[in-house]
C-alpha cells in the first residue's frame, strides 16, 4: 500500500532532488520536469508545493541557510580563544560545501545573478550574515591580542570570505580532486599569522629580527 506523503516531507523531497540536480546538471539547466521525474511527480504535482519556479529556488535558499547557520552557531559559542572560533567556523562552512556541493554551483549561476531576484537577495542576506559573524570574531580576536589591533575587523572579514569562495571555486573546477577542509585549514593558517604580524614587538624589534 502506497504511503501518502504530507505536504512537509514532499516539499522537503523536492528540494533535496533540486540541490542534488542542480550539482549534477547546473542550476541553469535544471528544469522542474526534471525534478518532477527524480522525485515520482508530474510537473504540476511541483507546482502545487511550490506555484513558481522562483518559490522552489527561495526554499532551497532556506534550505542552505538554515544549514549554514546552525553550524556558525555552534562554530561561534563557547570560551575558546576568538581565533579558534574562526577556525572552526571557517571548517563548519568549508565541510558544508563538500558535503552540499551545489552550494557554489547555485552561488556562481545565472540563475542567482540575473534570473531571479528572490534568490539572489536570499543569498546576500545570507552572506551579510557570515560576514557580520565573522567580523565580531575578528574584533574579539583584535581585542583580546591574538590578531594585529590596527585591523579593520569588516576588511578582515572579506578576506577571510575571499579565501573561502575562491577555494570552493578552485575545488570545483578542479573535478574536486583535493579535500577542501584541509587546504581551507591550511590557507586560513597562513592568512590568520598575516593578520596577525605586527602585534608582537615594536617596529624596529621586527626590523631587527
């Protein structure tokens, strides 16, 4: 006997099948007959749960937030040193686009930049939101002397994003053929002791060494 689904788990089934199509076909060509076939639905049964394509890319937007979000709020809590809660925040999101590798495919596609204005306010409100998370993690850092004083914790954070987008862009379009988390690790190793030159010692103590 067939089981019949609520309208939760067939809204939750559709948009899982998109963030997986639209890693395996590009968010461009992805078409609702598509995901209509991959999850057993006629394309009008999608519209039912979702009456325009644009509703369906706002869900997964939500989808991806509510993702990202719960893990900065576990990566940001806690007493550990300001840095390390950057570590580790930057490690939460990096093992979240291995792990969901449509996120960079959505994040550089046409279908965000020019096609749909829902979406792309969607995912500017989102990185405003990392960005912000990650700036009073450096401000704390700055205070507490683990990065330079004289960094202005907004560019700081920028920087920080830079590296993490241009990383999933290189892993993606090298066939991901390295592990993202540990060359993230890495990279934000070196851009953290960057960050941090110049709070230790005077001018010409440096010089002299």
């Amino acid at each position: 006997m067939r089981v019949r689904k609520s309208a939760e788990a067939r809204k939750s089934e559709i948009i899982d099948a998109t963030l997986r199509l639209a890693d395996k076909l590009g968010p461009d060509r992805l078409t609702t007959e598509t995901i209509a076939d991959a999850v057993g639905l006629t394309q009008p049964g999608i519209f039912r749960h979702f009456p325009k394509k644009q509703d369906l890319w706002e869900a997964v937007a939500a989808r991806v937030g509510a993702m990202m979000e719960t893990r900065w709020k576990k990566a940001e809590s806690g007493d550990t040193p300001a840095t390390d809660r950057i570590r580790r925040l930057i490690g939460a999101q990096l093992r979240l686009i291995q792990s969901t590798p449509a996120i960079p495919a959505i994040l550089f596609s046409r279908e965000l930049h020019t096609k749909n204005k829902g979406l792309r306010t969607a995912f500017f409100g989102l990185m405003s939101r990392f960005h912000k998370v990650i700036s009073d993690l450096v401000a704390q850092a700055c205070a507490a002397g683990e990065l330079n004083e004289d960094l202005d914790p907004d560019d700081a954070a920028y920087l920080i994003i830079g590296l993490v987008q241009g990383l999933a862009v290189r892993w993606s379009i090298s066939g991901r053929n390295f592990d993202l988390t540990d060359e993230g690790n890495r990279l934000l190793e070196l851009q953290l002791k960057g960050l941090a030159y110049g709070n230790a010692g005077t001018g010409e103590e440096r010089n002299a060494s």
